[in-house]
C-alpha cells in the first residue's frame, strides 16, 4: 500500500478536496470547529489494518480508530477527527498518524498542524 496524500483541516473534506490541494493546512484556528486528520491510500490488500490518529500538544491521543480491508481497495480516502468541545484547542503542534499494516509490515506517515497561541500576542 502506498499512503499519498495526507493532512489536517478544520472541518470534513472531501476526497476532491484533498486531490485538489484545497484540504491540507499547516495552521487551525484555536476557535476551529473540528480538527480533522486525512489520507488518500492506494493498493490496500484484503486483511490490511489501517490506524489513524490524531495526538495533542502533550502527547495524549485525541482519537484513534482503525480499520480492516474486507476486500482489496484500489484507492482509499478516510478521515478522524473530533468537534471542538470548550472554547479553543490548546495552542501547539498536533500529529496526525496513519499507519497501514499488511502481516508483519507496517507503513506509517504523519502530518502535522499548529494552533497558534493567540494569547501571546495580546
């Protein structure tokens, strides 16, 4: 399997979206609705896992589900994500995981995205 494409927004993308380089952003807003974590995969094998995560500034995971191919998919787009809850996301750098395991190997990739410490700036 080969992961392409990945990235974070802050809202729910569409495959298009992502195709067309309008999904990917470096920066969220602390005030973002949601924080959501894609990829685009291609050659997934029946029995393949694929785990996708989203972890926080300290190191705790905001959400993590995974996943197994019930059939051999040419091409694969999926997303997690979580609805902010409170005012803002913690300011730092978020990591988003994607891990696609076939046997006894693993391919994995990340992304990133920050969330600006707004109040350093008042």
């Amino acid at each position: 399997a080969a992961i392409f494409n990945l990235g974070f927004s802050d809202k729910v993308v569409t495959e298009a979206e992502a195709r067309e380089g309008r999904a990917a952003a470096s920066t969220i807003s602390p005030g973002a609705p949601a924080l959501v974590f894609w990829a685009e995969i291609f050659g997934l094998e029946k029995n393949d896992t694929v785990t996708m995560s989203i972890t926080g500034p300290g190191g705790e995971t905001l959400v993590e589900h995974a996943e197994t191919m019930v059939k051999a998919k040419a091409r694969w787009f999926q997303y997690v994500g979580k609805k902010l809850k409170g005012e803002a996301w913690p300011a730092g750098k978020y990591v988003g995981t994607i891990e696609v395991a076939r046997g006894k190997t693993a391919t994995k990739e990340t992304a990133s995205a920050s969330i600006p410490d707004l109040s350093a700036s008042e």
